[in-house]
C-alpha cells in the first residue's frame, strides 16, 4: 500500500475571498476571519507580476488554493500577502 505524503501545516491563514480595488489593492479575507488591505504596488516591477500593471488584469484576481491567483498562473504567497497587509473593520 502506498503511502500519501503531505507537506507541512500552513505558517498563517489563508486567502478565502479577494476583491480588487482601484490602485492596485486587495481587499482579502482569510480563513481565520480577518479582512485585510494589500498593496500590490510593490510587485508591480517584478518580471512575474508586470501584467498586473494593466489594472483590468489585475481586477481578474481570484481566490484560489488559498492565495490570490490571476489569469497564466500568477500568485502571490498567502503568508506574504497576510504579513504585509493592514487590518480592516
């Protein structure tokens, strides 16, 4: 019988629902209830996240394995996206 291996726990929560907002930010919800503002101006001068620029791209952001996830598998690592996002009410 083979034996199905998994890899660690997650380090923090993780993305549930993220809507895309005017300037390039995010608006996340993680599994632990928090809502939290993002940022992602800082990406946009990364090769991997270029595309972003274009902020009809960017508003195909969705919420999927637990991150944000756009259009030719670009994401973001939820851990980054929890560490550097601000509490919201």
């Amino acid at each position: 019988m083979t034996e199905i291996l998994h890899g660690p726990e997650p380090l923090g929560p993780r993305v549930q629902a993220v809507a895309a907002l005017p300037g390039h930010r995010l608006a996340l919800t993680f599994t632990n209830g928090e809502r939290r503002l993002y940022d992602a101006r800082g990406l946009l001068d990364y090769p991997a996240y270029r595309r972003l620029r274009d902020e009809g791209f960017f508003r195909a952001a969705r919420a999927e394995y637990g991150t944000v996830c756009w259009p030719g598998d670009i994401d973001c690592c939820p851990d980054r996206l929890y560490a550097d996002s601000i509490p919201v009410n």
